[in-house]
C-alpha cells in the first residue's frame, strides 16, 4: 500500500470488575486469536502498559516480514 509500514495486532480483551482490599477493581484478560494464547492483568495499568509496550515502536515487524502467530509477550492462563 503506497510504501506504508503495515502493523496489525488483534486481541481479545475480556475485563470483569472484582472485590479486592476493599474496593472494586477490573481485571482483565488479553488472548491472541492467532494463537489462543492469553495474558492476565491483575490492574488495567498492566494491561496499557503491556499495550503501549506492543505499540510503541520498540516491537515492529519489518516490511513483508510475517509474525501473524507471534505474541512472545502471551502466556497462557
């Protein structure tokens, strides 16, 4: 496309709130649909912070490189 720089990252994010030291919190899941693989944050800054990690440019795919199943930064539940 015209010489652009293609990335794509596609996740499933699943959040549900939950009673922890006296007050509500949300939890959250993140689970690649490449690989099935899921990561869980106990805090929703876990969940930027790991987001803003997979965008920032530190983790780019060079042109025509495929890493479509490649989420090194998953583990599984």
């Amino acid at each position: 496309m015209n010489g652009e720089r293609q990335e794509y990252r596609a996740y499933l994010v699943r959040l549900w709130r939950v009673h922890s030291g006296g007050r509500l919190v949300w939890r959250a899941t993140l689970e690649s649909p490449h690989t099935g693989e899921r990561q869980v944050f106990a805090e929703l800054p876990e969940l930027f912070a790991y987001l803003e990690r997979k965008t920032s440019g530190l983790d780019l795919i060079a042109p025509g490189e495929d890493r479509s199943g490649d989420d090194e930064g998953l583990c599984a539940e």
